[in-house]
C-alpha cells in the first residue's frame, strides 16, 4: 500500500476513535515507518496550526522539540509492555500509531476554538483554552483511547482490562503533569505585553528604585494601629497580575490609609523603569524594612501576592529574560520571621495556593488562598483586569467592609457561585486564623471605622 494511503488510513482511523466510534487495531497500518510518518504529521500540524493562530510574527520553538516528543517513548515504553501482556507483538507498534492519529483531530479541535475565541462573536471561549477546561482536551483524548482499548475485538475481555490498566498507570499521569508544549509560540514568549527589553534605563531604574521606595515609607503614628501594604506580582506573562496589584494597592491607600506605607512590587515590561521587580530578593528587603519601621505591637501587615502557582506548591516569579526563583512557602516564612513583623494577613492568590497555609500558620497570623493545595483557581486570562479570586475578595468585599475575616467569606460564596455558573472544579479557598490575632484585627476595623483615611 503506498505510505500516503497508509497515512490517510491511519488519519481516519484517528478520527474515528476521536469520535468513539468503534476501530480495531486492524484497521491501523502499522509498520514502523508509518509510526515514524505519523509522528512528523504530528509535529507538522502543531507547528502549522500554532501559525495560523499566532502568525508570521512567532518563531519555531526549537528548545520544545524535545518536551513535545515526549510521548513518542511513552507509548513505546507502554506499547512494549502491552505486547508482552497480550502476546501480540503487532501491538507494539500499531498501539503508538492509533494513539498519535488519535491527538491530531482532538488538537485541531483546540485550535479551531482557540481560533473562534479571537472573533469577538465567540469572545466567551477564551475560558475553555485556560485551566482546568485546557484538560477537557486532555481527558477527551484519555477517555477515546480507553474506550478504543475496551473494545479491542482481537483481545480477550481480561487482556483488554489490562491493557487499559497499563495506559491509566503508564500513560496518563506523564502526560498530565508534563503536557507537551506548542511548537510555534509568539516571540514575546506569550507575555500579553512583550518582554521585557534590559535597556541601560531599566537597569539604573532598577538600581534605586527599591532603595527609594524604602526610604519613603513613613512611620504610622504610635498608640493606634496600623496598617502596612505589600503587592508582589510575580508573573510578567500576563497583564491581569499588574492590573490586580495595582488595584489593590490603590484600594489600600485610599480606604485603608496605607499611604506612605505601602510598597509594590511587579514583573512586568510596563513597569521595568517605575516599580521594583518582584523578586524573593527584594520582598526580602521590603519585609524587613517594614519591620524595623512599624511599630510591632500594634500595626499589622497586609501581604498580597498574586501570580501562576504549580502543583508543588510555589509562586512562579517569572520576568524574562531574568532567570529568577519562584517563591516556596518556606522561603516566605523565614523571611517574615525574619523581618520580626508579629501581626499579619498574607494573602495568596494562585493556583494550589493552598499548599502555603501549613508552614505560615502561626497564632499572630490570618492566612488566606484562593484555593486549597491540589486545585486551581480561575482568572488569570488575557486582557482580564483581576483573577476571580482578587475580584470578590478585593474589589467587591474589602468595599463593603474593613474586616479581612468577613471579606473572605462573602469572596468564598461570592466564588463558589460563579464557580457554579461556569461549570467549573471548585478552587475552595481556604483562610487560617490564629488565635492572638482576632483582638487585633478587631481594633484596626474599629480605628478605620471610626478614623477614615480621609480624615486622618
């Protein structure tokens, strides 16, 4: 059979499982140079779709290559030892062919929504590109492949089961926690605003910009508490982490007086030559300046960091082409206790943010995260102006009310309920409250009640 027969038979044979409808593994040629044909079309097809969407003004993501064909040696390694469950050899290589046919049509499904997504008619889709509606892609392809493994008619019912214990062990978590990436990416790297350029500018700027922001932080008066406000936006990819901590920052200043108490810190290329980069360098610093300048019995700090969290529970800090270290809870704790602040409410805003509340917790702190440790939390989209979790919690409960406790448990319901509306995994947000901290807490609201900012 010539290789381009082969080839659409084998494309077709992909659509079809795609679609669950019924294929053996007979209909599959599966000689190994088919596999080695298919596998190119693979690659080919990413490369070529990822083009159309990001256009002429991207660039062939060679350093992905690698992490891209990262399934080829999977299914072979699970393909070897399904032929030997089964005592079918054919099994070897016809199994990597269906599966890879089977990726081609689920991919171009993606593409074909990421595309509509651009038209303003289709705008609403954006959400079924991001986390967890990404994996709906995933599971697809998993849920078509198990389904083609049960109703293997070559098999036995029992080497059917088997073989599809194999793949649920072998296959599914690698390629769950190291999907592959795409091949023609945007030459900013996908950062909404560009990367950032390290022009002589930005470097001086950066020289001093903290050492300013430091210098310029004034004491609140003593005997009444106080608030003290950190932003720290770790991600410069997209724009919704700036816009967020902004925003906040803003919102502090102006209605919890923590103005001349207030610092940020950002990555992003908008902000290169005004704001000091969000580093664990510099958040260092910044904590224990305000803990040499605030009066440590009665003010409290309010910490708000807002970026992309990983599965392993870290901050991504990311300003690229600076190669800097994400932020660990660990980290975090020993640099406020260093900084000998005693009072404070750390805010996490990321996916599996709850992997942070365990080593903060202590009694003379209220921890909260916009999720808990194994699930994501949503928002962080392009052209979005806060996540989910910064827009219940900052900009529409800490309006209403200057207790940090209540304001998490309106956001909590606020989340829940769009959550719901959206189909989504619940993130479960989750807040720590010591127990010498409340009394506190309780006379800064009273203060700001009874002294606003505007009158202070």
């Amino acid at each position: 059979m010539h290789i381009l027969r082969r080839m659409g038979c084998n494309l077709l044979g992909g659509v079809r499982l795609a679609f669950g409808v019924p294929t053996d593994l007979s209909y599959f040629s599966s000689a190994p140079a088919d596999l080695v044909v298919i596998a190119w079309l693979d690659l080919l097809f990413n490369a070529a779709t990822c083009f159309l969407l990001v256009g002429r003004r991207g660039l062939f993501a060679f350093s992905s290559v690698p992490s891209f064909l990262f399934h080829l040696p999977l299914l072979l390694f699970f393909a070897f030892w399904a032929a030997r469950t089964t005592s079918r050899s054919s099994v070897l290589t016809a199994i990597p062919v269906a599966l890879v046919a089977l990726s081609i049509p689920v991919e171009g499904f993606h593409a074909a929504v990421e595309w509509m997504s651009q038209l303003p008619r289709f705008r609403s889709l954006e959400d079924y590109l991001d986390s967890p509606h990404y994996y709906r892609f995933f599971w697809w392809w998993c849920g078509a492949a198990a389904l083609f493994f049960l109703r293997l008619r070559s098999l036995s019912e029992l080497r059917r089961l088997a073989v599809l214990l194999l793949f649920l062990v072998l296959v599914v978590p690698p390629l769950w926690y190291y999907p592959r990436p795409d091949l023609w990416v945007s030459a900013s790297e996908g950062s909404e605003s560009g990367e950032l350029s390290l022009t002589e500018d930005v470097l001086a700027a950066q020289d001093r910009l903290l050492d300013e922001e430091l210098d310029a932080l004034v004491p609140a008066p003593r005997g009444t508490p106080a608030l003290y406000f950190v932003g720290f936006a770790g991600d410069a990819s997209q724009d919704v982490f700036l816009k967020e901590i902004l925003a906040t920052d803003r919102l502090f200043d102006q209605r919890f007086g923590t103005e001349g108490r207030s610092i940020v810190l950002v990555n992003n290329p908008q902000t290169a030559a005004s704001l000091p980069f969000a580093t664990g360098v510099n958040l260092e610093r910044t904590l224990g300046r305000i803990g040499r300048v605030m009066d440590r019995d009665n003010d409290v700090l309010f910490l708000y960091l807002t970026s992309h969290g990983t599965r392993d529970h870290l901050l991504t800090v990311n300003n690229r082409p600076l190669e800097l270290n994400d932020l660990s809870p660990e980290r975090l704790r020993r640099a406020l206790k260093k900084s000998g602040i005693r009072w404070k409410v750390v805010v996490v805003s990321a996916c599996f943010s709850g992997g942070f509340v365990e080593p903060l917790k202590d009694d003379d702190s209220v921890i909260i995260t916009a999720a808990d440790a194994t699930h994501e939390s949503f928002g962080c989209g392009y052209g979005e102006d806060f996540t989910w979790f910064g827009k219940a919690y900052v900009d529409e409960s800490l309006r209403k009310t200057f207790s940090f406790t209540k304001a998490f448990e309106d956001a909590r319901g606020t989340i829940h309920q769009w959550e719901e509306e959206q189909g989504e995994t619940p993130s479960n947000p989750q807040m720590w409250v010591g127990k010498e901290i409340a009394p506190k807490l309780e006379a800064l609201e009273k203060s700001l009640k009874t002294s606003p900012p505007a009158t202070r």
